[in-house]
C-alpha cells in the first residue's frame, strides 16, 4: 500500500522489517527491489530485483547453461534470453551491444514479433525463436538480469539512442504515404495487454483519446493500436483526421516503420512506448499516479529514452489533468510554439 502511495521510504522500512522476521521472503525482496530501484537506487535494487525468480507464480526459464557473472566472454558463446513483456524486450536489448563487447559471440532467443526488428541489433550474432534452436552456449543471462550482471547506475545508463532501426524501404514508403497527411502527424496507443496485472492502472478507454481530438487543429492522429475493437473504431472514426494503421502491423518492424514518419507517439505505458523511445523518436508517455519502476516519480524525462516526455497522473486514477496538459501542449506544437525540450 505504501508503495502504490509513492511512499518509498516508508515501504522500504516495511520491507526490511519483514525480512528480519522471515530473511527468505521472496515478496518482500521483489517488492523492495521496486521501491529501490524507483528511487534511482540501482546499487540496492538490482540484486534484490533476482528474488523475483523464486516467486511462485514465476515462470522458470529453462535454460540450463551457467549464469554469466558478467565477466569476459574470451570467445564463449552467451545465450540471452527473453523475459516478461515485449517493452521489456525493447527496453534491455540495449544491452546487446555492452555483452557482445565482452568478447564473445551473442545468441538471442527472442519473442516472434520482435524478430525482423532486433535483426539489425548492434551485439547479437545470432537470433532464434524458438528453444530446439539454440544452439550449444557456455552460459546464459536474462535481459532483466543484465543490468545487474554489468553494474548499470542511474548516472550511468546505457541511453544512447537510437539503439533500434527501422528496415529502410518499408520506412521510406510509409513516410510517402503519410506525406500527403495534413499537419502533425502523431501516433496514439491507449491500452496495453489486458494479461499484464496493473494493466487497469496504464490503461485508458478510446474514449479519451477524443479529449485530444476535439481542440487539436493541424493533426493527424495515426492509431498504432493493435485489436482495435468495432466499438473504438466506431468511436475514433468519428474524427476525420484519425487514420488506422493497426491492420498494416503484423509485427514490430512494421510498427517501427510508422513511428519514423511521425512527428511524435503519444502512449500509455507498453511497448510502443518503449519502441518509439528505442528509435529516437519524440514520445509522450502517460502514466498512472504510481508507475511501473522503471519511469521513477515526479520527474517529467526518463534516463533511459532521452525523446520522452512524462505525463503523470496527479492522484490515483485521474486522467483528467494528464490530457489537459497533453491537450494544450499539442496545440503549442501544432502552432509552432513548442520548446525543443518537449519535442
């Protein structure tokens, strides 16, 4: 409850003093892996942060090479692997490039529509989707384990950009097509997976996205939403200017296309978040009043996607305000008016 309050030191407490009751438990070290890793802590949070592995409704892995220690590779082949959600993927593939510089050859076991776009990632020799296609490996890392394994400190974050790329030719034709679009041309993504547990606190109905629309003259907004329902599409096709892609998506390369013909993504919290930010784009991102731990508290830039612009929720469940500032801000960029620190 503390946590979900932003309270992190006060949850910290709660979570130490469990620990003294119980060393072992594992909610308690995830949980105050989060709140650590919230304050910027990494220090603290990244080691804690591998309890999660012995959670109950953890997932285990399979793979059964030696842990990396994150030492020289001296010519041994690494397997990284997948773990949770496709942003996630996103996110640490950044770290491809710092494992392969360990000297060794770099395997990557990667979700399939994360494939066509991780092909051209700085560090990986070698991609496979499923598990009888790994081949032979000396040891093994998750992504999620590589900021631990390689010491990763908020002052020093790995976020050079971009890390991802679209494939040139499809890029070049959905900058054509979306040429002969009138003003701005902005991506919008309002939901995530429904599996994913906090998926009610990131999520917002299509409605919303009306909020937007009423006032911003000079835009075109472009959904990059996938499984749009009838009843959004009914909905958003009242306005004019909304055009929507999401059929022309059949993976995240396509996705990445679309978003380097944009003039800016504007996304709750999943993967589309994460990929613009990986391309270097400019993206706004709204989020809940307590956040997933990757985006801290209150401040209104990320350390990880140096593009992105946050727009947090004042208190529990209120949207209004986030699209009030969202809302007024389009109409500044829209009219030429827009500092480059919100661009």
């Amino acid at each position: 409850a503390l946590l979900d309050q932003g309270q992190l030191d006060a949850a910290i407490a709660r979570y130490e003093q469990a620990l003294c009751l119980d060393p072992e438990h594992v909610d308690a070290h995830c949980n105050k892996s989060l709140a650590r890793l919230m304050k910027g802590d990494f220090a603290a949070g990244w080691p804690e942060l591998e309890w999660r592995w012995k959670k109950t409704d953890a997932k285990p892995h399979g793979h059964l090479q030696p842990l990396w220690d994150g030492g020289p590779l001296n010519g041994k082949t690494i397997l990284l692997h997948r773990e949770q959600g496709l942003g996630d993927n996103i996110h640490f593939i950044r770290y491809a490039r710092l494992v392969k510089e360990k000297g060794g050859t770099v395997v990557y076991y990667a979700p399939p529509p994360l494939v066509r776009l991780f092909n051209a990632v700085a560090g990986i020799d070698h991609i496979v989707t499923r598990k009888e296609d790994i081949p032979v490996c000396d040891c093994q890392a998750s992504l999620l384990s590589l900021p631990w394994l390689l010491e990763t400190r908020l002052a020093a974050i790995p976020a050079g950009i971009p890390y991802l790329t679209p494939e040139p030719a499809l890029a070049a034709g959905w900058q054509q097509y979306l040429a002969a679009r009138a003003g701005l041309k902005v991506g919008i993504v309002w939901r995530g997976s429904p599996s994913f547990k906090n998926d009610h606190k990131r999520s917002i109905p299509a409605t919303r996205m009306l909020d937007l629309f009423k006032d911003s003259e000079n835009v075109t907004f472009i959904g990059l939403q996938k499984e749009i329902t009838p009843e959004e599409t009914a909905v958003l096709g009242l306005y004019p200017a909304f055009l929507d892609v999401s059929r022309d998506l059949a993976d995240f390369a396509d996705t990445a296309a679309v978003i380097a013909g944009l003039d800016l993504v504007i996304s709750v919290d999943t993967a589309v978040a994460h990929l613009a930010g990986a391309l270097g784009r400019p993206v706004w991102i709204l989020l809940p009043f307590t956040p997933d731990w990757r985006w801290m508290l209150k401040r209104e830039d990320s350390p990880w996607y140096p593009t992105a612009h946050l727009f947090r929720q004042p208190e529990f469940g209120n949207w209004a305000p986030v699209f009030e500032r969202v809302r007024s801000e389009l109409a500044l960029w829209s009219q030429g008016a827009l500092g480059d620190a919100r661009k």
